[in-house]
C-alpha cells in the first residue's frame, strides 16, 4: 500500500521560482498550512497551489496556467 501526500507549494507568478514548499499527510493539516501561507503572502505577486494525493507538477501547473490566458468566456 502506498502512502498519499498532499503537497502545497508557493510560487512567485512572475518570476516562475518556488518560494516555499511542504507535504504534508492529512487534509486537515494541508488546510491549516494553506490559510497560514495565504496570510504570509496575502497582497502580493505570489500564488498558493496544494496537490492532494502526490507531487506537484510544475509543468502541469504552467500548461494550465498558459491555458486560463486564452480560454473564451
């Protein structure tokens, strides 16, 4: 059996850097750790992204990211 994690990273929007990372194993902690990094980085250029059950993708995330910008209303 393998163990799930969640990871929850903070990236800094324009310059693509990964400012602070954490995984964490329960939902509970993952959702305390995400209100604190949102109050830390609140007003500013930062965005707060959890992936629950595995690893975060950076790749993925800046595929996703690419495609909000274009997606018609």
């Amino acid at each position: 059996m393998t163990k799930r994690f969640n990871s929850l990273v903070v990236i800094h929007q324009t310059k693509l850097k990964i400012t602070e990372r954490r995984t964490l194993r329960s939902t509970e902690e993952t959702e305390t750790a995400r209100l604190e990094l949102q109050e830390k980085y609140k007003d500013s250029e930062y965005e707060v992204i959890i992936t629950y059950g595995g690893p975060f993708d950076i790749l993925s995330w800046m595929q996703l990211r690419e495609l909000e910008k274009i997606e018609i209303n």
